[in-house]
C-alpha cells in the first residue's frame, strides 16, 4: 500500500499535530523523509516480483534468467544482440521445436538480422520411390514447360530432386544428403527509394537510378514477426529477374511494393504495364516499339510506348541492394544531424535550394524534405562563428545535380555540414582566398559520386577529377558514413575519414593527395578509421589508420609507392591492409606483414627477406583484400567477397572484417548462428550456412 507524506502525517493524532504547528513542523519534516524512503521501499519489492519474469526484468537480471535455462551468452556487438531479452524470451519456445526448418529460420534471422531460409536437402534426394510412401513432390525429371523449376535450379527455393553428395555441407562443399540442412542467408538488405524522380535518357527512355545508369530492382520483403511458414521469394531481399516479375507481376508492383510508377502526377495502373528485356542494341534499347509501358527489372530501364503523348516527368518508387546503413538513404539519420533542436527551413521541389541558403542569412538548417531532383549551382557562405547544416530530411535522399563546382566558404570559425546528401555533376571545393576563414566542414552520409558522374552503364564519367578539393589551409574536414570520389587538400589542413568508402575508381588511380602537383604530393593529415580506400594515398602524416583497407597499386611507370606518409616518426597503422611497398609509420598487426611474419616463423626464418620471392608474392596475393564489387552502383559494392582471405574478413582489432562494413560485424554474426546451430539442430544433423548475396 502507497503511503505520501500528507497521508502519514494525517495518521497522526490532532495533538500532536498542533504542537508540531507550534515548533514549525519539524515532526512533518521527518515524516515527508519517511515516506521517501517508504516510496524506495515499495519500488524495490515491486521491481522483485517484475524481475521474476523476461518481459519486465531489469537489463542486468537479462543474463541470469539466461544462465537459468542455460541460453549461452551470445556476441553483444551484433547489431540487435546487444541486448538478448528476446532471445532469452524464446528460448523455451525454441526448444519445444527443436530441430524444425522453420524453428531454425526463425533462429537464423533472429540470431543474424539477416533474411533467411531454412533448407532440408534430405527432402530433394532422388531415390526410387515405395509404392506406400510415394513423394509427388519430388520431381527428378521436371517438367522443362514449368518455369519455376528451371528459374530456382540450385536456389534457395529450389524443387527438383538432386542425386547424393557425400561431401560435408559444414565445409562448404556438399548440399544433397541425409543428414543436411541448408540455412541461407542474404547479406544485402533492400533499400526503398519512393517518389524519385526518374532519369530521362530522353522522353520515351527512363532509369529508375537517379543517377542515370543501369540499377537491378530488389524485392521489398514482407517479413514476419512469428515464422509459421517457409520463406518465400517475397520475404527475402533478392533482384527481381524478368520472368518472376512477368509472371508475377500483380505480387511486386503497386503502391507500397516492390516497384511503383508514376507519370506527370498520374499512377500507372498495373494494366498499363509489360515486362520486357531493355538491353542496349545497336543505335539504343532492344523492344523499344512496345503498345504498353515495358519496364526491365534486371537494369532499371523504363520505355514508354511510341504513338501516345510521352511524359515530362516520371516518378518512381523502387527498391535497391545494399550492405549497410552508409552514404545516406531512406533509413534513420535523425542521431546524426549536427542541429537537432533548430527549427529548419525547409525546401522542397520546386523550391531551389541556393534561395533557401540565400534566406538563411549565412546560419541555421536548411531541410530538404523529398527525394526531389535538384539541378543547379550551388555556393555556401557562412557567416563568422556560425553553423550551416544542408541535408535531408530523415529517410530522405534528394540529388542535387551541380552545374559545375559547388563553392563552399566561410568567415572565421563558421562550420558547415552537409548530412544525407546524394551529389553528382560537379566537385566540392573549399578555395583559398583573403575572405575565407572557414573553420570545420563535415560530410555525413553523404555520396559524391565517384567519377563526378556515371555512364548510362555505370562507368565513371570523368575518373580523374576528385570530389572533394580543400584548398584553404587551417581547415578541419570530417568525413562519416559517405561514399565519395578522389580527395585533394592541401598539406596544412586535417581530414578524418571514418565508415566510408573513398573511390579513385581503380587502385592506381590517386585517393588522397594536395590539390597541387601531378596527382602524387602530399596532402594534409589524415585520419582513416574503419574504412576503404581505393586507391593511392599520398599525405604529409597518416595519423591513424585503424581497421581499414588501402587498396592501392603504383601508378603506370612504377615511379610512385602506392602508399606515401612524409613523417613515419609520428602516426600509426594498426589492424589494417596496406599493399606490399607502402611507406607508413610504424604498423602493427597489418597485412600482408602479419601474414609474411608467420609464415617466416613457421620456416624457422629471422625475417621475411629470407622468404624467396615466389613466395612472398603468393602469401601477399593470397591476402589482398578481394570484394562482390569495385563499381559504384552495384548491388555489392564495397562488400567484402567471400572468397577473401580470413585475415581480412576477421582482421579488425575485435575481429570483425575490416574496412567500411566493420560496424555490421558479418563475422561474429555467422559465429553466434554456428552457436546457436551447435544447441538446436537434431541428432545426427549437419548445417551449412550459404551466403545468397
């Protein structure tokens, strides 16, 4: 029962109440410190009786009801697993379905964050069949007329029985035997785009990328809360192909599904629809003379039909691939907005967004609040001690398409920062002159297109001009979560990169250097955490470089190391790749040092030179960091493949893969399902993992 301080002090007898009146009440005084501690008190014995239960459980009581019913602990760093109250909440439940496929999908997303599907291979063997036990179902010699069978041949969702593989599934080889079960996995996630803008290659053709090049369409999933069935080709994230959405057009296009288009404000009914294969042929596109509007799901293409009134504008709702939550996109920001409490003014099409800059009186926020096209030249100005933060609205990613460099400057101590911002058609550039006196620049979730701009193919349109040029000395540049091109700055100003991907486009290309020159002087000091940088790199200090991946190779001619620090006194490398000839300060823990390093102990060597040159060659080569793909644009771009040597995939300080995707800990998210696997698969069982995308 709930006592106040007024409600005890009425307890009290009428006596004693007057002569506590007379002395000034000190008799009320103790009993108000009574009561407080009473309200502890009665708190405490409540939060007891909550603690006895997984749902209302203080955090810290988590991993003892855990121990209770003997539910290993798990790795805490997986996004979602930091926290195990669900986990410790189902574990009852899973075991009464011990051994189940779909029990062990709902484990596998569970454990992973990750789509999955659960596969028992046993059930697709061929084998003759007993006339009391017949398997309609499993169907050796398919029917070549069905097309589902051919289109999910050796899939995920495969139906066709297959003869006996003796090989072990746990090792990655094996899939069709008794004992196997199959977990699937889908690495990439997909990422909605709703009302952009489409690209016009001109009034009839049309990209669904807003940077006007070929982008396969992904699934949106329809996932579950509780798995009570198998996964299907919609729960999961995976490319649209051109039959499936042929024949199942009606399951992926519509408002609030995969694929969604709109034409000068109007919806496109589904009847206005046909899928056709858009693929470049001599003089332009392939099935071009179409009486409906023929979308090409494996490109991103869109054809509108010739002999009707062809639209001006195009809006698209779609979905894409990606590994993680970098270079901005419809997902949540709102923690890294720089002013969260200012109010902002707001921009949207046909609004520009230099009027807004210009109203902003050189402080504030300016709000882009859609994913609207916005083409024009933009300069920022910053008045002294003041702050200008340009970006997007949460879970928004407008283009912003320059019409030549955008000019960025400020007076003495002003800041800007550009959040959530996709930026294609010109360069950013700090210049230096008399007035400018800008102090920090911060780019955050942000993509500059490497290459300035793309290809109707996806190829760089001008590889060579850097996307970020920092010619004002003193300066402070941030640059997190993006995806940009070539970096120029000059030696007296400081750059720190951290989860981003930094192109040249190709590894001899130069990354990172001073504006002056030829490409190969030194730029400012540089800081590198958790990061890919394709490309050579040429800085007056490396600083730090933690847990990242250099991938650089010397220019032609061979005149120029691919990696260059001027001091190698000061600085550290650690946990990192830098390819064979670099000259860094002092490194520790790096590849391919670590791995030669070993390999000269396992031969009883004093040092690496005693290896032969054959040698040294093969253990670097081995270990050079291999990825799904180097062009931006690409579903897998920058993911580490899975053919990549172990050193890197788990060569981070807490052994989680290095370079930009080291925050989604790929490799202590398949060691806790292996965990996981260990407890809950039947007698007998062996599990595979196999990485879909």
């Amino acid at each position: 029962m709930s006592f106040d301080a007024k409600r005890f002090y009425e307890l009290l007898p009428v006596v004693y109440r007057i002569r506590d009146a007379e002395q000034k009440y000190p008799l009320r005084d103790l009993l108000g410190v009574i009561s407080e501690q009473s309200a502890v008190l009665e708190e405490s014995l409540n939060q007891l009786y909550d603690d006895q239960f997984i749902e209302t459980c203080a955090d810290w009581v988590v991993p003892y009801i855990g121990d209770l019913i003997g539910c290993r602990p798990l790795n805490g760093k997986v996004p979602g697993i930091a926290l195990p109250r669900a986990e410790v909440a189902n574990t009852i439940r899973y075991r009464r379905r011990k051994g189940t496929a779909v029990m062990l999908e709902q484990l596998a997303r569970d454990v992973t964050r990750w789509d999955a599907r659960v596969v028992e291979f046993f059930q697709l063997l061929s084998w003759t069949q007993y006339m009391n036990h017949l398997r309609p179902a499993c169907v050796f010699a398919p029917n070549l007329r069905q097309w589902t069978m051919a289109e999910n041949l050796n899939t995920a969702f495969d139906t066709v029985a297959h003869t006996v593989d003796v090989r072990h599934i746990s090792q990655g080889c094996g899939r069709y035997n008794l004992p196997n079960i199959g977990i699937f996995l889908w690495r990439l996630g997909a990422y909605s785009r709703t009302n952009s803008p489409a690209f016009a290659l001109d009034q009839q053709r049309w990209f669904f990328n807003p940077l006007g090049c070929n982008l396969p369409l992904f699934t949106l999933p329809a996932t579950e809360d509780q798995v009570s069935s198998p996964a299907n080709q919609l729960n999961v994230p995976m490319p649209v192909s051109r039959r499936v959405l042929y024949e199942r057009l009606s399951d992926y296009y519509g408002r609030n599904k995969s694929i969604f288009i709109q034409a000068d404000g109007l919806d496109i009914d589904i009847n206005q629809v046909s899928v056709c294969d858009l693929s470049d042929i001599a003089g332009g596109w392939a099935h071009t003379d179409r009486k409906l509007i023929a979308i090409d799901p494996e490109l991103g293409r869109i054809v509108f039909p010739t002999g009707q009134q062809l639209p001006k504008q195009v809006t698209v709702s779609f979905q894409y691939g990606f590994s993680g939550n970098i270079s901005g996109g419809q997902y949540d920001r709102e923690s890294s907005f720089a002013e969260p409490d200012v109010p902002a003014r707001e921009v949207s099409a046909p609004t520009t967004i230099q009027s807004a800059l210009n109203a902003s009186a050189g402080a504030g926020v300016v709000e882009i609040t859609d994913n609207g096209r916005y083409t024009e030249a933009l300069t920022i100005n910053v008045g002294a001690g003041q702050k200008i933060e340009l970006r997007a609205a949460n879970y928004q990613q407008p283009t912003l398409v320059l019409r030549g460099d955008m000019i960025i400057t400020g007076a003495a101590d002003a800041e800007i920062t550009l959040n959530g911002l996709l930026i294609t058609g010109g360069t950013l550039v700090v210049p230096s002159t008399a007035a400018n006196k800008l102090k920090k620049l911060q780019l955050v979730h942000c993509t500059l297109a490497p290459g300035i701009s793309l290809t109707n193919t996806g190829a760089p349109q001008r590889p060579d001009i850097p996307s970020l040029v920092i010619e004002s000395p003193e300066l402070e540049v941030s640059i997190q979560s993006c995806i940009l091109g070539g970096i120029r700055a000059v030696n007296t100003a400081t750059v720190e990169i951290a989860d981003s991907i930094v192109d040249a486009t190709t590894t001899d290309k130069t990354a990172y250097a001073s504006p002056v020159g030829k490409g190969n002087q030194a730029g400012g000091i540089l800081s590198i955490v958790n990061s890919t940088i394709v490309g050579c790199v040429y800085s007056s200090l490396l600083k730090l470089v933690s847990n990242s991946i250099l991938l650089a190779t010397s220019p032609a001619g061979g005149n120029t190391v691919p990696i260059l620090s001027e001091r190698k006194q000061a600085g550290c490398v650690r946990f990192s790749y830098v390819p064979v000839g670099a000259q860094t300060p002092r490194r520790f823990r790096c590849q391919p040092d670590l791995a030669l390093a070993s390999r000269a102990a396992e031969l009883g060597l004093q040092s690496t030179e005693s290896l032969s040159a054959a040698e040294q060659s093969f253990i670097a080569g081995r270990v050079t960091p291999v990825f799904t793909s180097l062009n931006y644009g690409t579903p897998g771009y920058g993911q580490l493949s899975l053919r990549c040597a172990g050193e890197i995939r788990q060569g981070a300080d807490d052994e989680s893969e290095m370079g930009a995707f080291h925050f989604l800990y790929q490799p202590q998210r398949e060691s806790n399902l292996r965990v996981r696997l260990e407890e809950y698969l039947r007698f007998g069982m062996e599990a595979g993992i196999i990485y879909v995308t």
